[in-house]
C-alpha cells in the first residue's frame, strides 16, 4: 500500500514537472517572424518566372464540385502541356474508365462512357459535356492558363489606394482587373478575385504550394464561379514532365 502511493506521488511530480519544462519552452521559444509583403514587382516578377518556366504537368488529381444543389467528386490522371494540350481521364469503381477528355488546340474530343456519348471537332461547336463533369468547353482555354499560372497579355501588379491587407494588390491582365493576394512566403498567389466590373466574377485559390522539380508551384487549385465551387487536388504532380505526343492525340477508340 506504502509502495503504491509513493508511486502516485511520483508520478504526479513527473507530470507536473513534464508540462512544466514545456510552459518553460514555450515561454522562450524565438517568436515566429513573418516574412514582409515586398514591392509588386517582386511578386510579377516571380509570377512571370514561374510561369515561362512550367511547359508542363502529370498527375493523379481529385476534383470536387459542390453547387447550391448538389455534391460531388471524381478522380483521374491529366496531363497538360502549355499552352494548349490537355489530357483527362476519369475513372469510377474498380478503376473503370467514366469520361476521357482530350484537348489539342483549338480541337477537342470527349467520351462519355456510362452514357455512350463522344464528340470530336472544334471547340467553339462542342455541345457541351455531361452534368456531372461541369466544365464548359471554352473554359477549357482559362483553365489551361489557371494550371500554370499564365495570367494572358501584359501582367500588371500595384498597391490599391485602399489595400485590405498586407499582402494585397491589384493585377490587371487582359482578363481584366483583380483583387489578389500573395503569400509571401513563396511569393505567388494564394487567392484572386474579379474581373471588377465584370458580368460574371470568379475566384481562384491556389494552395499547397511544394517545390517539385525545382520549381515551387500549387499543388492544389480552387475555381469558383456563380454557385460553382471546384477544388482540384493534386494527389502526386510531375513537373516538366517528357509527355509522349500521342497522348494529346484525339482517339476515343478505346
């Protein structure tokens, strides 16, 4: 009985010291410096290098979409060469292939599998894909731009008259003009919202930034637009990968 409550009390006093050393070291921890927002043209600068230097991608990605009305995912491999290649195919249960989407220039070829669907020709007369893989077909060419950072026409960056946080500015491309915010720590954007004045506005966020192939570059991409909200995660990424031609090439034979 003695043995036993001598025990406890050391126990106690080992407890007690324990969160003890810790209070300690909390209390003299270095504090955490955040990096300073610096000068727009840093950040153009790095936004314009990046994007000269990414010709292109491979990648299992998840894609997420949730609307007012409803919720959904999918997972596929796509690969995308800039600045007008894209490869998509998305698979069901047991890896069963669902929809192969192929995109080369301004032709683009899709099939739908559960339904029997396809068509090959340009992209201006593309009917349009299934609901459940709500992509336009015009949007196609933004999303190109969107993956590797490809802001289209000459980039401009400047402090707003009113800037709302540290690290926010005013971009303006030939998309329009936008409210954009830089993580400063990798330099590149985290979130852009606008065009201003624009009939239809939308939002990208640009998240889990990694170095892959010496280059530091989003592993995780958001597109909202109306009550449109899609997430694309990248679960593995290559980049600047050797991606043979015939990838790209519009043959839904299979």
């Amino acid at each position: 009985m003695r043995n036993s409550s001598v025990l406890s009390k050391t126990l106690s006093l080992g407890i007690v010291g324990f969160f003890f050393l810790i209070f300690q070291a909390c209390v003299h921890a270095p504090p955490v410096r955040k990096k300073a927002c610096r000068a727009p043209a840093v950040y153009k600068e790095a936004l314009s290098g990046l994007s000269s230097a990414y010709h292109s991608l491979s990648g299992t990605v998840k894609v997420r979409v949730e609307t007012d009305k409803d919720k959904f995912s999918f997972t596929g491999d796509l690969y995308a060469r800039a600045p007008d290649k894209l490869h998509f195919d998305i698979f069901g249960f047991l890896h069963r292939p669902r929809f192969i989407l192929i995109k080369r220039g301004g032709t683009i070829a899709w099939k739908d599998f559960e339904s029997g669907r396809t068509y090959t020709g340009p992209i201006e007369a593309c009917p349009g894909f299934p609901a459940r893989f709500p992509f336009s077909p015009l949007f196609l060419k933004d999303l190109m731009r969107i993956l590797f950072l490809d802001f289209p026409g000459p980039l401009a960056l400047r402090i707003p008259e009113e800037p709302k946080g540290p690290c926010r500015f005013l971009m303006t491309c030939r998309w329009g003009r936008f409210d954009v915010t830089i993580d400063p720590g990798v330099g590149l954007p985290v979130r852009i919202e606008g065009p201003k004045g624009g009939k239809t506005p939308f939002t990208l966020t640009f998240g889990d930034y990694g170095e892959i192939s010496g280059l530091v570059v989003p592993r995780r991409y958001g597109i909202t637009v109306g009550d449109v909200e899609m997430t694309f995660d990248f679960k593995t990424l290559q980049v600047n990968p050797a991606i043979p031609p015939e990838v790209f090439v519009p043959d839904l034979s299979r």
